[in-house]
C-alpha cells in the first residue's frame, strides 16, 4: 500500500501560517491531519469546524480529521460539512461498545466521507476486531492524546503487527494509520510493523518542511 504523510497541523507554527500551508501544498503530503480536542475527552483544547474551513479552501490535501471528542455523533457531521475527507473517533468516545462504533461507522459513510476508529494506547484492540470490516483506516497512537511534542511508545507496534496480520488474513483494504513522536528514527520502526499512513508534526514543522516530509517516504 502506498505510503502516506500527513503533517499534524496542530505543530504549525501560525505565525507563518500562509508560508507553511503553501510548502505543504507543494511538497509531496498528500493528506494534512487535524486533531480536534474538547477540553474534556482530553485535557487540551484545539480546533472547531470553522478553522478546517480555512484550511480547506487553502490546501487541496486530503483533510484527515482526529476527533478527541466525548460527543463525535454530534460534531462529527459538523467537521464533515467543514471539508472533512476522513472522520477518526475514539472507541472509547463510545463507552468501547463495539455495536455503537458500528453504527456510527455506518452513518459516516451515509454522509459519503471515509471513516476510522482509533484508541488509547491503554486500550487493547482486539475486542474491536468487529470494526475492521467497515474501518477506511485504523489509527494506532503511539503517544497519550491531547499534546504534541511526545515521545514515542514502541510497544504500539504490537497494535500496529496485529493490525497488518488481520488485513492479510482477511483480505481488508483499511489503511494503517500511526501518530505521535514520529521522527527520522521512528518512523522506520513504524513502517517495517505494518504502517503506511504516517503523521508528523514537530519533526516536520522544526525542520525544512518540504525535505523532511520527502525523507519519510524514502
């Protein structure tokens, strides 16, 4: 499966906003990942719908939405009419009930927008395996959510190994997703597991954009 980097926008420097959303546009990201934070589900505070309007109009990247929300039923249609390509939720936004994950994957792709479930890495993921049929992607944190700049947690690549033997067994097509402390050096870890869909924010944002976003892919 083809690989793919999606920078965090929430390690852009916004001072020079314009100036880093144009390096994206020309560098060879394909997708720009936003992560959304209530203040409740996790102890930080990010973006509303409004922001990834902006986004939208500037960036013809693909608009990969991380909702760390307690009420994705509710916002997540909101963010879809924002410009949303991909819809992520918590299982545990859902109390982990397999059969509300379900639905909910359901009504996303009603609204014709790619849909993927991810968890905390205190969560074990098999009892999810259910969700994988209906999963556009899976995304496996390999760092607690709510703040960027963190180390990363080898032992996600459990999750991610696990993930990769499913797909394989089951002849699915999810893409495997992972964030957080993704580097020079961890991203290698992360692409012999299993993943192809990276995202990268104060590695990328801290150094020349356009370069570092070119050696992830190598």
């Amino acid at each position: 499966m083809e690989r793919i980097i999606a920078p965090s926008v929430l390690s852009l420097d916004y001072s020079k906003m314009t100036e880093q959303i144009e390096q994206l546009n020309q560098s060879k990201a394909k997708w720009l990942h936003f992560d959304v934070m209530d203040g409740h589900f996790v102890p930080n505070i990010t973006f509303g719908p409004d922001i990834l309007k902006g986004f939208r109009k500037a960036s013809p990247l693909f608009m990969d939405v991380h909702l760390m929300i307690s009420d994705p039923e509710y916002y997540a249609p909101i963010f879809v009419k924002a410009g949303a390509d991909m819809i992520t939720f918590h299982v545990e936004s859902f109390d982990n009930d397999t059969d509300k994950c379900i639905a909910f994957m359901q009504k996303m792709q009603d609204l014709h927008v790619q849909v993927g479930f991810t968890l905390r890495p205190a969560t074990p993921i098999e009892p999810f395996e259910a969700l994988l049929e209906q999963a556009d992607m899976v995304l496996v944190m390999s760092v607690n959510p709510g703040f960027g700049g963190q180390s990363f947690m080898d032992d996600q690549l459990d999750k991610v190994r696990w993930l990769y033997k499913k797909r394989e067994e089951k002849q699915l097509n999810y893409r495997i997703e992972i964030d957080g402390g993704i580097n020079h050096e961890t991203y290698k870890k992360a692409c012999d597991a299993g993943c192809d869909t990276l995202v990268a924010g104060s590695y990328v944002f801290k150094n020349d954009i356009v370069s570092t976003i070119e050696g992830l892919l190598k």
